[in-house]
C-alpha cells in the first residue's frame, strides 16, 4: 500500500489517495489531468510510488 498526496508534488491541493500502487498510479494521474492539467507518464508515477512504498 502507498499513501500519496498532491501536497507532496507542490500542489496546494488536499487530494490523497491510498491503495495499492498501480490503483494510485490510475487515480492520481486522473487527478493531476482533471484538476492540474498535468498528465504524468505512468511509468515514471509507478517508479515513485513503489519507492514510496518500499522506503514505508
Ligand atoms: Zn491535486
């Protein structure tokens, strides 16, 4: 399980989302479009969020 938080990646933005990671991957990357305009390349979240859950 990871625990990410747009607050994280310098947004003034209350979103979190927790689940595993390729569901955070989906949901956050839903997120950054709709809200931030910001489409991530999926690979690069993945890669994040699984050091986010391997350093937890
Ligand atoms: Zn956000």
């Amino acid at each position: 399980m990871v625990k990410v938080s747009c607050h994280d990646y310098g947004y003034d933005c209350d979103f979190t989302v927790t689940g595993e990671v390729d569901e955070v991957v989906e949901k956050y990357n839903h997120h950054s479009e709709e809200e931030h305009g910001i489409e991530y390349v999926k690979e690069d979240l993945q890669q994040r969020f699984m050091e986010l859950e391997t350093s937890q």
